[in-house]
C-alpha cells in the first residue's frame, strides 16, 4: 500500500506540474520583449536615439517596455519625441569641416543669430576639435582578441606594428533585477552605454539585435572588452604621444614605447569629422541649453543655443 499511495502521489505531482507549466506557458510567450528598429511603428512603445542619430525602440508588454525605457534614460539616451534640435546642417568633409551651410527657419541656429559660413569651434567652453590623442583612443578601441595595426613616428621615422588587444574589465554598466531580464550592456570608448534589454522567450533574439543595431555606432559587447595597453597623451592638440605602456601587454609585446607617436590606425590618419562631432556634442532634449564659441566673419562670438522641439516621425 505505502508503495502504490507513493505511485499515485507521484503522478498526481506530475499531472500538478504538467498543468502548471501548460498555465506559465501562454504568460512567457506574452512576457517577450523585442527591441525593434522603429520601422515596426505598429508595435512600437518608445524610440529613443543615441548622440549619432541611430534610433531603436522599446517593443513589448508594459512591464517589460517601463524597465527599458527606465535603463535607457539612466544610460542618457533620449526618447525620440523629447529630442531637441539645432536646426544646422554642418558640412562633414574637406577643407570646410564643421562649418554651417544651412539653417532652417525658426530654428534652434536660427534665433540664435548663426549665419552660413560660421564655425563653432567649442560648446559650453569645450573645443569641439578633438584631439590627436583622444581620435587615437576612439580609433584603437575595440573588442579583446582583435588585431590592429598602427603607424608610429619614432626617431625621425615611421614605423608599422601590429598589435593584438588585451581582455580588460569594461567599466561598471547598468544592471537589472528579475530572473525574467536578460541585460547584456554594450560600450563605447567614451564609456557610455547602451543597455540591450530582452525578456522571455524572445530575449536573446531582442539583445542580439540591439547589439548589432549599434555596432556601427563604435559600440561593442561589455564581455569582450579589450586594450591596447597604451596611456596616451590625450591633452595635447598637436600630436598623440604614447605616455606609458603596460607591461605584458599588447602593445609592450609588439615593441612600442613611451615617446613613440601614433600618426595612423589601420592605415588611417587621426582624423574624424568635425561636422558629426559638433553634432553630437549638440545632443540633448528639447529646451536644453549651449553656450557656443563661434568664428563668425574671421571673429570670435558668443552665442547661447537653446534646442527646438525636433521633427517628429508619422
């Protein structure tokens, strides 16, 4: 009897969880959230847009919309319809790089008093031109494991060395509670984050397209975090001077020392656009506020720019 009562026990425990799971099942599938290009605008909760202008969108049940628009915000990235504009168009290239060459009516740079032909050349006391040695940090950031090459200026010549970069903790990123939440954060070489959010069933489908999404922003996966091993002189404007270089690494491995000049990465100059800067410097909400330093007509002014309300998409 003890034996057959223990049977019965175990298929009515069995049946107990079969029907249990057949409950929770429904609820996962409904508990999936995506983060969607805004392309799906029929689904979408939220879109926000980083400070180069990508845009992605929080997609899911309410619960699960509120946690990544609540990590989005803290990470600074703003919901598209608070997003605030300058009302510029910049020229990106060539000799004329981050000088203005259109501004739209009632703008933002119109009631300021900019003109055609202005260059701002800093933000709230900041230049806008970054310099050699922080284009060197942007430009050797990467992912551990990966190879790349730079150009240095040693001894009155220059010299090629390839270098492999180094596993590195990434800085502290956002977390998130709840056994339901996959977080897998991704980070640029400023630090910033974007937190690439998923739950349910379709979380690990919504975190690998947010990776992806913004990959081509200079985002990478905080778990492949890597360094080159290099400290560099970040302060001066006139060339990107290696200060120290840490011992087993990448870069001590592949022979470069302090002094040495980084001129080129992966055959490309220090250089950026000075237009996309200035526009991302200018990243802000609606009503935010810059203080500028233009060169208006070969003379410095100050100007106070205050973000208009932004186009909103249909």
């Amino acid at each position: 009897m003890p034996t057959l009562r223990a049977s019965l026990r175990t298929v009515l425990f069995e049946r107990l969880l079969a029907t249990r799971a057949l409950l929770l099942f429904p609820f996962m599938v409904a508990f999936s959230m995506t983060f969607l290009a805004s392309s799906h605008a029929s689904s979408v909760a939220e879109t926000f847009v980083d400070p180069k202008g990508t845009s992605a969108s929080c997609v899911g049940i309410p619960t699960a919309v509120t946690k990544c628009v609540q990590l989005m915000t803290q990470a600074g990235i703003i919901p598209e319809e608070d997003l605030g504009s300058t009302g510029l168009s910049l020229q990106n290239t060539g000799k004329d790089d981050g000088t203005v060459v259109k501004i739209a009516p009632g703008s933002a740079g119109d009631i300021a008093g900019l003109h055609i032909g202005d260059r701002i050349t800093a933000v709230n006391g900041v230049p806008t031109q970054l310099t050699p040695g922080m284009i060197a940090e942007e430009m050797t950031f990467g992912e551990r494991g990966q190879s790349i090459k730079l150009t240095v200026h040693r001894a009155g010549a220059n010299l090629d060395v390839t270098l492999v970069r180094d596993p590195k903790s990434a800085p502290p990123g956002p977390t998130v509670k709840g056994f339901l939440y996959s977080l897998h954060p991704i980070v640029n070489w400023k630090g910033q984050f974007i937190p690439c959010l998923g739950a349910g069933p379709a979380g690990p489908a919504a975190v690998a397209y947010c990776e992806s999404h913004f990959s081509g922003d200079g985002y990478i996966k905080v778990a492949n975090y890597g360094s080159t091993g290099l400290k560099l002189d970040t302060a001066s404007a006139t060339n990107a001077k290696i200060l120290s270089v840490d011992a087993n690494s990448g870069a001590a491995k592949a022979g470069l020392q302090p002094g040495d000049e980084i001129v080129a990465v992966n055959g490309q100059p220090l250089q950026i656009s000075l237009g996309q800067q200035i526009k991302e410097v200018l990243y802000g909400k609606a009503g935010a506020q810059f203080h500028l330093t233009v060169l208006s007509g070969g003379a410095e002014k100050a100007v106070q720019l205050t973000l208009t309300p932004g186009p909103k998409s249909k």
